[in-house]
C-alpha cells in the first residue's frame, strides 16, 4: 500500500510539473504565433511601400527619358541656331540671351535629372536593406514558433 501511494505521489508530481511545462509551452507558441503575423503584416506593410517606391523609380526614370528627349531636341535647336548664325552677314547676330536661357535651362534639367537618379538609387538600396531585414525576422519568428508548437506536441504526446 505504501508502494502504491510513493507512486501515486511521484505520479501526481510529474503531472503537476508537466502540466506546469505545457502552460508555458501553450504561452510561448501563443506569443510566437503572434509575433509572426505581427512581422507578416509588418512585411506586407513593407511590401507595399515597396511597390509604391517602384512605381514612383519608374515615374522618374519616365520623366528623366522625357527630359533626356528634350535635351535632345534643345541640342539639336542650337545646333540649327548656329548653323543659322555662321551662315548670317558678320553684322547681324542672333539672340545670345536665347541660347544662353536654353543652356541654363538644360544645365538645370541635367541637375535635377542626377540628383532624382541619385534618390532613386539610395531609396532602392535602402529599400532591399529593409526588405531583407524583415524577412531575417520572420524566418526567425516563424523558427521560434516551430519549436515552440513541438515542444507543445512533445508535452502533448507525453500525456497521453
């Protein structure tokens, strides 16, 4: 009879102190799963922006093939100018102030053309930056859950 009550006692401990390891488990997996779709939302947020931000690369590599074109046709204009202006009589001249407007205006157009390409290329780095450190964390979230649920499973299988 005493036999049976050691084990009744030794068995009533190992459930008390499994039942204790489950509730723990249970929290864990509970807190990893949430974890997760707190980092799919953040990456889906993330993915997004990223969509966003290829959408507007390629609005500016747009404008910037269009300004391309008209620098183009500009150059070409002034080419035509001074063909015009060598084939005039030495006295006449041609609008000087014209040309150099359209030089400044294309010397401006050829900044403002760098410096976009100069943003969309750091916003692109930063942008993969980021984009492959959210993945980092939700392959880490999605591991610790992993092994959170088979720790559950393996509190689970001893139970029964």
């Amino acid at each position: 009879m005493a036999d049976l009550t050691v084990k009744y006692q030794r068995l009533a401990h190992e459930y008390a102190k499994l039942k204790a390891q489950n509730q723990v488990l249970k929290k864990s997996v509970i807190e990893s799963q949430a974890t997760a779709t707190d980092m799919q939302d953040l990456l889906q947020s993330k993915e997004q922006a990223i969509r966003r931000s290829q959408q507007e690369i390629e609005s500016t590599n747009f404008r910037s093939q269009q300004m391309q074109r008209r620098v183009e046709l500009l150059q070409l204009e002034l080419d035509q100018l001074n063909r015009v202006k060598r084939g005039k009589v030495p006295g006449e001249t041609s609008n000087p102030p014209v040309n150099s407007v359209l030089d400044e205006d294309l010397n401006n157009k050829i900044i403002e053309n760098e410096m976009l390409h100069k943003k969309v290329q750091e916003f692109d780095m930063k942008t993969k930056q980021l984009e492959e450190s959210l993945n980092e964390r939700v392959e880490v979230a999605l591991h610790e859950a992993r092994v959170a649920t088979e720790g559950l499973e393996g509190v689970t299988t001893s139970y029964n």
